[in-house]
C-alpha cells in the first residue's frame, strides 16, 4: 500500500488487488468542504477508469469506497475471463 501524505487536501493511493495495479486520487473540495475520489485498475487490455458522483464527509470514507469499487471492478472482470470448468 503506497498512500500519499493524508495531511494534504489531494494526494495518491496506489495498491493493487488479485495481482491487478489501481490507482486513486482523493481530493478535498474546498468549496464544499468534502472529499471524492477518482482513479484507474490497470487490466492487460488498459487502463479503465473509475470514479463516482458521491461526496464523502472525511478522506478515510473516500479510500474506503474507492477500494471496495476497485475490488468489485477486479472481481468482475476476472470473474468474467475466466473460464468456468465443469
């Protein structure tokens, strides 16, 4: 887990998941006074973005909802690649 200095207003979370690199970017808007992230998981095929329209009342909020979203997009997507034997 890379994260940078939580003491500033916009910083970068850098971690992966299930062997699969994503990054997210928390930021403080000053003008509402709450925080939001946006970010990218790094598949093979590319990058895919992710981001949501919700605010978050501190910083820590913000990472935890980024990281479930991060796992839940992993999840699917391998989820979906893989072959099911039976």
């Amino acid at each position: 887990m890379n994260i940078g200095n939580r003491g500033n207003k916009r910083y970068t979370i850098k971690e992966s998941y299930r062997n699969k690199a994503y990054v997210g970017v928390v930021n403080l808007d000053a003008r509402t006074n709450s925080w939001a992230w946006k970010g990218h998981v790094d598949f093979n095929e590319g990058l895919h973005s992710m981001f949501t329209n919700r605010t978050f009342t501190t910083a820590l909020q913000a990472e935890d909802h980024m990281r479930q979203f991060a796992h839940q997009c992993i999840d699917n997507r391998l989820d979906a690649t893989q072959p099911h034997g039976f």
